[in-house]
C-alpha cells in the first residue's frame, strides 16, 4: 500500500517543488514506485516534468479528477517507469469554487486516489502556497506531512500555521496524520543566520524531527528552469547526494518501523 506524503508550507519559494521533484526521482532511483500529484494551479512541478505538454491536459488533471469529469486511469502520465505524474492545469484555480460546492468535498482527492495507492510506494503532493481547499484535500489524504522551510525569521515563526492547521485536520479528517518532519532547505554557511534559525526552531519545536538539510545550491535552480532533475542535471554535486539522503531518511522513517 503506498505512502501519502504532503510537501507542505503556506509561504511559497520554500522549496515545495523543489523538493517534491527531487525526493520523487530519488526515492524512484532507489528502485520506489512512485506517483507525484501536482495540486498547485501555479503547475510548477508538472512543467519541470513535461514542458510545454502541459496544455494538452486541461481536460485530463487534478481538477477533473476531483470534480469527477475524469477518471484516475485518465490522468495518469507516465514520466518514467517508476515516476508517474497526476498533472496540474492553468483551469485548477477555477476548479476551486465547483470543489467547495460539492459534497465531501475534503475527500475528493483522496477517494479519487485511493483505488491506486496499491499501485505505488510512495504518492508525493506538491501543494500551492496557501491554506485553501486544495491543501485541505492533500493532508486528508496523507499518511505523513513534510514541511520544507527556509531558515528565517518568518519562516521559523510561520511554523506555527502549518501545525494548527495539521491539528485542525486530525480532529476533522484525518485522525492519522503525522509530521514526517522539517527539511531546511537553502541552507548556507556563508551567514551564521540559518544556525541560530536552526536552533531557534529546535527550542520552539523540540518534538518535530529535523531532516536532511537541503544546501542552497545553483544547480538546483538550474536543473529545474531546464526542467531537468538534479540528478540528471548534476549527479554528483552536493544537491544530488542531499536528495539521495533524504530519500533514505524518509524510507527508513516510513519502513523501517
Ligand atoms: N536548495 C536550493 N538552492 C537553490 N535554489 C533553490 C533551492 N531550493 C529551491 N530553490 C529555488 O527557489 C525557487 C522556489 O522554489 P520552489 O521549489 O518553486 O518553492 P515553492 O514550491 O515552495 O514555491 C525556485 O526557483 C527553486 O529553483
Ligand atoms: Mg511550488
């Protein structure tokens, strides 16, 4: 049965994307199957995929499976073997207000979903940079929530949103919903700012596990404006050895107990 994992943040330019690409690529090269889901009508993480191929989806994505005008089997694309993509479509935005005027309308992502979680071992949501009905419909379909976070100021403090929320959504939809934990990305040493943000969100949150930090690295803009990953773009930099080792953070999180 496949592992739901929400990448997760209201602030955008975390490295929601970013990471949903990458950790999806690195959890396939490590021999996963894997699914990403693509519910930001910004559709990032379905151009880094496909390109300009997106446009010929407007009638086959996330938003018509959940208002039901599609079937699961009709939005399925086939990256590569073991990387398959839900795409996202310019038309989501509009497909919000049909969504809050439907019935049950937390779950009609993860009813639409569910026929195929045996299909995969890990189902990754990339979500939009708000708290709306999309993410609401995410985190009820997940098993676990990560949190992408860049270490300033407001991002430290901007926490605090993404955790009322996650209990909001234990005590409504999703009893089992857990943090997986908090990836710090566009980590640099070249300040001592990101240190002490680190340590700061260690004394607010002790109990939330800090995972693999992600180096700020240009590659990583790079691959993903040429729509590459970084495992294609830069094998061997420190980018791609950070994702490879979340990635088996993140299975020995989920298998390993
Ligand atoms: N570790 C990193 N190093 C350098 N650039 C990064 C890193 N992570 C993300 N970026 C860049 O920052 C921008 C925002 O990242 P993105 O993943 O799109 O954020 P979000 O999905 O949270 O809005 C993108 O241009 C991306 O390439
Ligand atoms: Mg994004």
């Amino acid at each position: 049965m496949g592992t739901v994992i929400s990448i997760a943040n209201q602030k955008g330019g975390v490295g929601k994307t970013t990471i949903a690409l990458n950790l999806g690529y690195s959890l396939s090269r490590l021999g996963k199957k894997v699914l990403l889901v693509d519910v930001d009508p910004q559709f990032n993480l379905t151009f880094a995929l496909i390109g300009m191929d997106v446009v010929n989806y407007e009638d086959k994505n996330v938003g018509t499976l959940m208002t039901r005008e599609s079937s699961v089997e009709d939005v399925l694309i086939e990256v590569e073997e073991n990387l398959h993509l839900i795409p996202s479509h310019l038309t989501l935005s509009a497909k919000e207000i049909e969504i809050m005027n439907t019935y049950n309308r937390e779950r009609r992502l993860e009813k639409a979903l569910k026929p195929i979680f045996p299909d995969y071992d890990y189902i990754i949501i990339d979500n939009p940079p708000s708290m709306g009905i999309f993410l609401v419909n995410s985190l009820t379909a997940s098993d676990y929530v990560l949190i992408p976070l860049e270490l300033s100021y407001f991002g430290v403090i901007g926490m605090q949103l993404m955790f009322n929320l996650m209990s909001m959504i234990r005590e409504e939809t999703n009893e089992g919903l857990r943090l997986l934990g908090i990836v710090p990305n566009k980590f640099t040493k070249q300040t001592k700012v990101p240190q002490a943000r680190l340590k700061e969100l260690k004394e607010l949150y002790p109990d939330a596990p800090i995972l693999t930090t992600i180096p700020k690295a240009i590659a990583i803009e790079k691959a993903q404006a040429e729509g590459k990953s970084i495992f294609e773009y830069e094998p061997n930099g420190k980018a791609s050895k950070a994702f490879e080792k979340l990635a088996r953070e993140v299975i020995s999180i989920v298998e390993g107990q």
